[in-house]
C-alpha cells in the first residue's frame, strides 16, 4: 500500500465539471479522531466502504501520510454511530482532464454551497492541465479539509 | 465479527500465575484516539497486528463495542509512529482456568509493576472459577483502562 498521499486542492468556479463526470457516488463519511495529527475517517462511497487514518501534512500542505483499507459497509455502519458529531454528506464527481483524474465533492446538508476539487499527483511538481472550472487552489487552507468542515460547517462559516 | 465485548478486570495478587500460563507474547499499543467514547488502538502482539475501534462501556462498565482487524505487521509500525505519546509495553501470558482463558498484563516502562488480569465472558451474569492469585474486580475503574494507562502511567499514581 502507498503510504504518502499527494494531492492539490481547488475551488470550483461553476458545475459544468457535471457534465464531463465518468462516475459520481454519494458519500457518507464521519470521524473517529479529527485531531489533524492523526484523523481516523469512516466513509461510505456508494457500494463500497472504507477505514482511512492520516498524518499531519507536511510544509507544502501537499504530502500526507495515509493508510486505507476496505471494510464490509455493515460495519461501517456501526462505526459511523461511534463517530464524532458532524457526518459530512457529499456527492463525489469523478473527472478525466487529459492524465488526471479530478476528484469534485458537492457538499450537502450543513456544508450546502460548498465544491471542491482534488487532484492526486505522484509527485509535489508533478504537472497537470487546468480545466476551465477550476478555480483558486486552497491546498494549504486547512478550512478546507473534511475533519475540519465535520465540526465547522460552511453554514457557520 | 463479534462486535460487542463482555469482560472483566482484576487486580493480581502475585506472580504464580506465571507458571500456569500457556502462552505469553510482547505487546506494544499505541492510541490514535484516547477518547473513552471512540478509542482507535494499535497493537503489534508478537508476530500479529491488530487495528482496534472501541465505544464507551455501559452503566455495568462491562460491555463495550468493540472492532477489530488484524493488519500488515510493517503497516502497524507505522501507524505506531503516528500514535498520540505513550506507547504501551507489556507482556500477556494466558492461563486457562475452568472453562475460560485469563488474560494477564504485566506492564513494562512507565507502567512497571502494574499487573492486571482480564476475563472475555459470553454474558454479563456468566460465571467463572477465580483461581488463587485473582484479586480485586476493577471493572469499573477506568484507571485500568490502556488507553488511560498510556496518558496517565501507573509510575505517576
């Protein structure tokens, strides 16, 4: 398994990303630990259901520890009652843009109004075509990242 | 998988348990959560890993949710380097007695000379043979827990 994650983040200017979308699935995600040194995430995505924990990122905002393993979606169920309060519900877009692919979440519930696209790299200067939706990046604004919206809504914001 | 845990704990009055017990291995845990209500522990038990979710226990102190799956030895080093301070170290021997196995904990480091026995029951109105070296239930005392052990060593009592 990879262990590093490296990833840049975006905002979304309109959502004519939709119509270019290979793939869209909801999904269900809550927190064990949103402590940024160490988050320990349950999610749901469609079918399939996932345990993920991840590090600090490092000075780029980019690279991040990560471990993931696929879990049976019953059990993921239970542990999703045992999370901390604020389930984030979204639905993820999936984009091909020329080797890439984007991933875009439209945020429901508490965190309405809000998009975001995130593209993983193999590596920090990796480069990668823009599409014309794609707005300002906000990889290092830690606003941004789903343990962070689960206890401050961008209702709240 | 099981998903509830049913046991209790006692205090041990000396060593003769030692010579009783059938196996005995290293463990090494950490916590990625200490919260009582979602603790996330790691464990390396001799040549075996393990990833671990527990819920709070009931008014009873005896049941308590629990998750767990085994995982990659080398997976498990480094999500222990991740893991809030207070790494626990102590070794387990296992002795059957009756019809059930007692689980005893000698603590290493900064938990030194602390010695506790665990029993897994099928119910909370189970019975069990208590052999000679068993001392005061602690049940309910959440001192005992390992998660509090790892931010509270027995060294600072």
């Amino acid at each position: 398994m990879k262990m590093i994650e490296i990833e840049k983040k975006f905002m979304v200017l309109n959502d004519s990303f939709k119509a270019a979308a290979f793939t869209q699935n909801h999904i269900a995600q809550g927190y064990l630990s949103s402590v940024p040194e160490r988050t320990v995430r349950v999610r749901i995505k469609g079918e399939k259901s996932y345990l993920t924990i991840k590090g600090l990122t490092n000075d780029t905002g980019m690279s991040r520890f990560e471990w993931e393993k696929e879990i049976p979606v019953n059990e993921a169920k239970k542990l999703l009652l045992l999370c901390e309060k604020g389930i984030i519900d979204k639905t993820r877009f999936e984009i091909k843009v020329g080797n890439h692919i984007f991933e875009v979440d439209e945020f429901h519930g508490e965190n309405q109004g809000l998009i975001i696209a995130e593209i993983e790299l193999d590596s920090e200067t990796e480069t990668f075509e823009k599409p014309n939706w794609l707005g300002a990046e906000v990889t290092n604004d830690k606003r941004y990242y789903n343990s962070y919206l689960s206890n401050h809504p961008y209702k709240n914001w």
